[in-house]
C-alpha cells in the first residue's frame, strides 16, 4: 500500500507543478489545489519518506543519496524563502522556482527507488 501511494505521489507530483489536467478538475480547481506551497512541500515530504526507506532498506548508493541530497537543499533554501515572501501563508502560489526544484528532486527520487 505505501509503494502504491509512493507511486500515485512521484506520477502525479510532477504533473501537478506542470498544471497538466489529468485528475478530471478544472484547470482554476486545479490551479487552486496543486500549485500552493503546501502542497509542493506536502508532495516532497512524502517522496523523501520513501527515499528514506529506500536508503534504509539499501537500496540507494552513496553517489545517489548526494545528489538527492544537494537536490533537497537547494528545493529547502527556496522554499523557506517563498514562504517568508508569503508573509507564512502556505496557502499562497509557489514560485516557478521552487516547482521546478521540487520536480528535480522528486524525478531524482523516483530513479533511485525504482
């Protein structure tokens, strides 16, 4: 069931930075739903929990974890700065920046726990 939901999480996270409409909403319904930075940071805590596992597991090579690492530094600079540029509402759009940095990360994520 996790690996199910990890799935539904890495196929769908990237769809939704992109503001492809594949989940049968409308792109405002859409727009309102995927692109807040609660829900870029939501999507990138659970692809990390697998990763997590996977490195827990063995699963991941040292020059992988590096990467994923660097890559998620660079995702939490930006993201903390847009959330104090939010004035702390989460609520508020993400900033292209840091959908993009998150659909590096969770791409990164994805090829290292398949």
């Amino acid at each position: 069931m996790k690996q199910l939901f990890l799935a539904l999480v890495l196929v769908c996270a990237p769809l939704a930075f992109t503001g492809s409409t594949g989940c049968g909403c409308t792109t405002s319904q859409q727009a309102a739903a995927y692109k807040t930075l609660n829900i870029v940071a939501t999507s990138v805590d659970a692809g990390m929990k697998a990763f997590a596992d996977a490195v827990v597991a063995n699963k991941v090579g040292a020059a992988t974890q590096e990467k994923v690492r660097t890559a998620h530094g660079r995702y939490q600079k930006a993201l903390g700065a847009a959330v104090v540029a939010a004035h702390f509402d989460t609520s508020a759009p993400a900033p292209e920046d840091v959908k993009k940095l998150a659909s590096e990360l969770l791409a990164l994520i994805t090829e290292a726990v398949k």
